[in-house]
C-alpha cells in the first residue's frame, strides 16, 4: 500500500509533539511543512526530510499532500481551514478550529457546500473508556442520570517557545476551558445523545494570574435531565507521570462506574455486583490510533472519528459556560443547526 501524502500546516502547537509518533510511522509520508515561524517549519521538517514552503498556498500548489493535519493558533485557524476547503484538500483540524461557535459554523457550513471531508481529533471516542461504556449498554443512551468529569493538565507556561499565545486571550480564546473542555463535553453528548441545556460556569485565574483561566467549574443540565460537573485546569505537578489528571464517575439507571487508575470501576444497580473493566483514557495514548483511523476513513469514503457539526455543539457550551461566568446567571447555549 502507498504511504499517506500528509501536509503539516502549523505545527508550532503545543499538540503537535503528541501526533508525532504517528507521523514517523512508515505508512506516512510528509509532503509539506508550514508554519507562521519558518526556524520552527524548517525543524519539523528535517526529521521527515520534507520540504517546507513560504506559505499555505505554496504548499497546497507545490506539493503532492493529499490530506492535511492543520493546527495553529486558535485565531488563525478559521482562515487555515478556508484555505484548505477552497482547496477541496481533506483535513483533521485541531480544536477549537476558532475563537467562538460562529467561527465553527462558518467552516462548517463551507465545508458542507464544498463536500470537503473534515475530522475533529476528539480521540477519546477510539479509547477502552469508550469501549467499556458502549461494552456495558448501548449508546446513546437517555438512561443516564449525573456525570462528573474532571481535567486538569500541566502550566500552559510550559508553552511559551511554540505556543506563547496561549495566554493571549484574543489569540486563544480563552484558557483552561477553551484548551481542554471539549474532550468531557463531547464525551457527555456521545454518551447520552442529548444536548446541554443550562450552563452555570465559575472560572478562575488565582493559581498563575495569567489573562486566561486556570480553573473552571461548570454545572451542565442536558435535554434529557442528565446533570453533569465539569472541572478543568492547569493545576497538573509539572514533573507529574501522566500528561494530564482525569477523572470521571458517573450513574445509568442500570450502574455506577468510576475511573479507578487505568480500569473502569461498575456497579451493577440491582445485584450489587462489581467488575473492572480496561477504562484507561490516557490522553497521549490516542492520537496514533487518530492519525490512523482518520486517514483510513477518508480513504474509504467514510465518515470521521468526530466532525465540525461535533465541535461547533461542544464550542456553544463552552460560549454559554464564558457568558455565564461574566453575567452570574445560568446561560443556555445556542443550538446547532445541522440545516443550514
């Protein structure tokens, strides 16, 4: 089999060190390398003996890519991803993909015109968490009843030399909430089928005093009646083992199950008895299985892992948990449309 043609667009972002791997893999050719600091293009670039171009444009005219892994600054990536739609060039895009949930419809609703193949990197979907869950009932399912989630990752400090605007917030958007957020909440929407419907959000900057978050709290009711708690932050021990700290528990009518290390905890309801399944969802674990499975479905004409429609319900939450959060009053997101 021929390897994958793959474009790099903006690879001076903090993700971009957990899809390498996948990258060197010999079924993976890099084609092209850009990004807005050419020191930085030209780095990435010697590891793959690829060649770099000037610009977005260049690279899509020159080279043979025939998909793109596109990154970037949050700012910047509405205008990145209207290039590659232009282009008819399918493409995995990083999350938020922008600044607010219009920016998203907007590449959505281009996206659709055009018939370009877009995927979202919410890889939790292909982790043995997901497989435990959809293993113990089908889902969606309307059945659950409270959902707790937490997140809490590294200093983005820790970025200032690829990514220092993460702590702008007209350039990222927002902190803590912006950067890891939509993993748990898209995790909620997968699960139970339903929406968020209410949204009473807290947000702090005490721990780094920086212009961004570096904690939030978030109180979601979805359609169903399903309440969840959401906590995010950048509180993770810098020399910690892991990556990032996450943590769920949840009740169905039928169980409880609660992360216990790298295993999911369940409680059957009605006999009381319990089992441990493989629930790990550590979150570096799952980009390879992304790369892979993304470009195996565009290869064969199938749907991605996650798609814009996916993001842009998830970036509505997150708008609500921001308005909330300035106003002191539970907020209701804007609905997506998926005619539009």
């Amino acid at each position: 089999m021929a390897a994958h043609r793959v474009a790099l667009i903006a690879p001076s972002h903090w993700h971009y060190p957990l899809y390498r791997p996948a990258f060197l893999g010999a079924d993976i050719r890099i084609a092209g390398v850009w990004d807005p600091s050419a020191p930085l293009a030209r780095q990435v670039a010697a590891e793959f003996d690829a060649p770099v171009f000037a610009t977005v444009d260049e690279l899509l005219n020159r080279s043979d890519a025939g998909f793109a892994f596109a990154f970037g600054v949050h700012a910047d990536m509405p205008a990145i991803a209207g290039r590659l739609i232009d282009r008819g060039m399918p493409f995995s895009i990083e999350k938020p993909a922008g600044l607010h949930g219009d920016h998203i419809a907007g590449i959505r609703r281009a996206a659709r015109r055009a018939g370009v193949f877009v995927s979202i990197p919410f890889h939790y979907r292909l982790s043995a968490l997901a497989r435990a869950l959809s293993g113990t009932t089908a889902l969606p399912s309307p059945d659950f009843l409270h959902v707790q989630c937490s997140v809490h990752a590294g200093s983005p400090l820790r970025f200032a030399d690829s990514s220092p605007w993460l702590i702008e917030p007209g350039r990222a958007g927002g902190g803590c909430l912006m950067n890891l957020g939509h993993h748990p909440i898209d995790l909620l929407s997968w699960m139970t089928g339903a929406d968020v419907v209410s949204v009473q959000a807290t947000l702090s900057n005490k721990a780094l005093r920086l212009a961004v978050e570096d904690h939030a709290l978030l109180s979601l009711v979805l359609a169903d009646g399903t309440v969840a708690s959401l906590e995010t932050s950048y509180r993770q021990p810098a020399r910690a083992a892991d990556y990032m700290d996450f943590h769920v528990a949840l009740a169905h009518r039928a169980f409880t199950a609660k992360r216990d290390g790298e295993r999911l905890a369940f409680l059957d309801t009605a006999s009381g008895d319990a089992r441990h399944v493989d629930g790990g969802w550590r979150f570096k674990d799952y980009f390879a299985d992304y790369v892979r499975t993304t470009l195996s479905r565009v290869e064969a004409g199938a749907p991605p892992v996650a798609g814009l429609e996916d993001l842009e319900r998830t970036q509505r939450v997150i708008d609500a948990a921001y308005l909330s959060a300035r106003t002191g009053r539970s907020t209701v997101p804007q609905r997506v449309s998926s005619i539009d």
